[in-house]
C-alpha cells in the first residue's frame, strides 16, 4: 500500500515540478526580455535626442561620463567598515591560496537580513572614491525597500585588484583575473560569512569591468566548490551580475598600450600623468560634463589618452611595486628610450612576467589566452549569470576608433560562445562604450531590481529547479 501511494506522489509530483521549472524559466526569460527592452541609450535619434540632448555619441565620453554618474549617491561612511578575510581551509576543498596577508574588503552588516551582496570594484577602482560601489549600493538599499524589506542586504565589498590596497595583502603571484584568485576569495567570503553573518543564506554578485570578470569565475569557483561537497550554492536565488567583463585580455592589454603610447608619445601627456591626477577637480564633474567632451573634439582626445594612460602611469605602476623583482625604469627620459617600450607595458608585464610566473608555479600547459579567458570554464557554471557588455567597448576592440575592425569578429564569436551556455543571459548593445551604459542609472536599477531583488515568488519558483 506504502509503495503504491508512493508512486502515485512521484507521478503528481514530476508534472508540479517540470511546470515550476518551466514556468520559472518562462519568468526569468520574461524579465530579460524586460530589461533589454527598456534599454533606451541609442535604441532611437529621437529618444537619445529626449534623454541625452543635442551631444554626440561617443563611447568614450560615456565611458568617463558614466564613471561620474556612479558617485551621485553618498553613502553613509559610518554604515561601514573594513575588515579582514583570512584564508582558512574548507574541508573537502583544494583550492590554492593567492595572498599571503588576510584580504582587505569593506563590510555593511545588516544583522538580521539572510542576504548577502558582494561587489567586485573595477580592477584600478577604490572603494572610498566610490565609483560604480556607491549607486549599486543605492539601488540594492532602494529596491529591498520597494519590497517591503525591512532589513537592506548585508554587503561586501572590495577594492579593485590592482589598488594599492588589495596589493597590501601581499599576492604570492601578479594578480589575472582567473580562478586562482576568484577560489581563494571564495574560501575567504565563505568563512567569514559563516563566523559574522551565520543567518545569510542567499549571495548575489555584482561585478564591474576586471571585477566582472573576477565574478564570473568566482561564481564558477562557487559551482565547482558545492557540486563537491554536494551542499546548496547560497548563488542558487540571486545570481550574478557582470557588467562588461574583460572578455579578451590580450585585446585589451594592446589597446590600453596602444592609448598610452599615443597619450605620451603624440598627446605630450607626462607618463606619470592620468586621471588620478585630476582626481581633485574631476570629482566635482556632473556626467553631463564628461558628455559634452565630444562636443570638442581636441578635448575628446585628450581625455581618452588619459584614461588609457592612467593604466600605465597609475595603475601598472602600482602592481609593479608590489612585485620589486621585476625591474621596471619609470624614469624614461629620452624619446628613444620612450620608443623602446611602445607597445609594450601592460602586455611586458602580464605577458612576459605575470603569466610566466603563473606558469611555473602550476606547470602550466595553456597559453595565455587559454589561461586567462573564463570563456573556456563557463560552461562549469550552475547559477544564473547576467552579462552585459557593448560592442564598441574600447577594452575589447583591437582599434577602439573603428567599431568596424576585425576584432569584433572575435568579440561576437566569444560572446555567441558564452550565449550558448544555460545559465549565461547575455545582453550585448551595439554601443554603451565600457560601462558607459550606466550614464542611464533607472536601467541598472531594473537590472539590480530583477536579478537581486527578494521577490519571494520568482525565487521559490528559481529554487524549485
């Protein structure tokens, strides 16, 4: 009689169950199309006219005018504080330790909330200048109490991986954006989440340009991590959010070489010289401000030539600090001694050095572009990841002032690579420069609002897969 009810259960389960799956998917798939649909940077002359005025497009400009927009919401310093993440072993998993010293972060505790947002800052992003931290947070906060929440989200988030201050926790190798780094941080979040926030059942994960790229394979960490101990994934609910992953690094290292070489060498822009040098008077800058530099086309250029060389005369200067084996002359005086390293800075140093060293230390078969892509380890991903990123972003075009070179051949190739994986959901807009579609902050809202929102009946429905 027992196995009898038993079998007529199973037989009215298995239907509830495909439905819930299938209705689930329908609702996720429903709330992409959604989110796409309200994208409105460049869908028409007349809206952009609406909602932009009388200024050019460039992806340039929005690109800078984006970094602007994200410091428009304060946040609360007192709400937050810094802490460190040791590195303490997980039963039954191997993963490598990256860092030497416990890993800095910046924590906003919320006690009483079962949920946990972790973000990822750009790689040369800091958390006290705020950019892109500042108005996720604002959404997170602003959608959860939309809801009825009465409790906003824990947070934890961290400084690029090329700031002087996650460099402090002492890498063992140059930091890439690969699974040695994303499994050691998972080992981090994971014991500290435990010990500090024990009622956090549920992450999400958003991530920004080198930070997207970093949440994509930690959350592929994530997968790998609780397929073996065959333990819920606390990414089951919320999922990622990837906003302009680094998709092809050696693409990107040419072109940020290529801009400094232009910046120094035709710019006449000192090679110690970049955006943080501006820092003082740009933070006072509206988006409107960065739009209008393609208005005047001297000012564009002289503007894009310091973005690309803040990464050489900032950024790569503080990564090659941190490793003094490396012998680096930053003292360059003369034009030939100029010439010699054109072309060769970022892609010197990662490609002749960093990988190298990651070679030797794991005896390494894969080239670079095998090593450092997540294209190839994505399909190992179990949650659902939302990525965005445009074709005429610069870090990805191998000429970034020709949206028709060769190189979005490859761009598209891997995109309609990653496309194809189940839980990838990927938006690709033909325009919106390197983050530069978050000029229009109600569109991030409405991604944040999908995908991280607690909407109990979505997520129910999510869980029952």
């Amino acid at each position: 009689m027992k196995c009898i009810l038993t079998q007529l259960m199973f037989i009215c389960l298995v239907p509830w169950l495909l439905g819930s799956f299938a209705n689930a998917q329908t609702q996720k798939i429903a709330a992409y199309k959604k989110l796409e649909s309200s994208f409105m940077l460049l869908k028409d002359k007349d809206t952009y006219k609406t909602l932009y005025g009388e200024h050019a497009y460039h992806p340039a400009s929005w690109t800078i005018g984006a970094r602007f927009a994200t410091k428009k919401p304060t946040r609360t310093n007192a709400d937050w504080k810094e802490v460190k993440l040791p590195f303490k072993k997980l039963d039954g998993i191997n993963f490598s330790k990256l860092y030497k010293n416990d890993v800095p972060a910046h924590l906003r505790l919320s006690k009483k909330s079962d949920q946990l947002v972790i973000i990822f800052s750009g790689s040369s992003s800091d958390f006290s200048g705020g950019a892109w931290v500042n108005q996720t947070v604002h959404y997170i906060d602003t959608v959860a109490k939309s809801k009825g929440v009465r409790e906003v989200p824990n947070i934890l988030a961290f400084d690029g991986y090329f700031t002087p201050k996650s460099l402090s926790a002492k890498p063992k190798l140059p930091p890439l954006t690969t699974d040695l780094l994303a499994k050691d941080l998972f080992i981090r979040i994971t014991h500290y989440a435990k010990k500090f926030m024990p009622k956090v059942k549920d992450w999400g994960v958003v991530g920004f340009s080198g930070g997207a790229t970093i949440s994509v394979t930690f959350t592929r960490a994530a997968s790998v991590a609780h397929e073996i101990l065959e333990t819920p994934n606390p990414l089951q609910r919320l999922g990622t959010v990837s906003f302009s992953p680094v998709i092809d690094g050696r693409i990107s290292m040419v072109n940020i070489d290529r801009g400094a070489d232009l910046a120094v060498n035709e710019g006449g822009i000192g090679k110690r010289h970049g955006f943080r040098n501006r820092a003082s008077w740009m933070y006072f800058w509206s988006p409107e401000t960065a739009l209008k530099l393609v208005d005047n086309k001297n000012d564009l250029d002289w503007y894009q030539a310091m973005l690309y060389n803040n990464f050489v005369s900032h950024v790569l200067y503080d990564v090659v600090e941190a490793f003094p084996e490396f012998k680096w002359n930053w003292d360059l005086q003369t034009d030939s001694e100029r010439t010699a390293l054109e072309g060769s800075r970022f892609s010197h140093f990662f490609l002749d050095y960093a990988f190298k060293k990651h070679q030797e230390a794991f005896s390494l078969e894969e080239d670079f572009d095998e090593y450092s892509s997540f294209v190839n380890i994505i399909h190992e991903i179990k949650t659902d990841i939302y990525m965005v990123f445009s074709l005429d972003d610069m870090m990805l075009l191998r000429h970034p002032d020709d949206a028709d070179s060769d190189s979005i051949d490859v761009v598209k190739e891997r995109a309609d690579t990653v496309n194809q994986m189940e839980n990838v959901h990927l938006f690709l807009p033909e325009r919106g420069g390197h983050l530069g579609y978050l000029v229009d902050g109600s569109w991030q809202k409405k991604v944040i609002a999908e995908l991280l929102s607690p909407i109990k009946k979505q997520r129910e429905l999510l869980r029952a897969q």
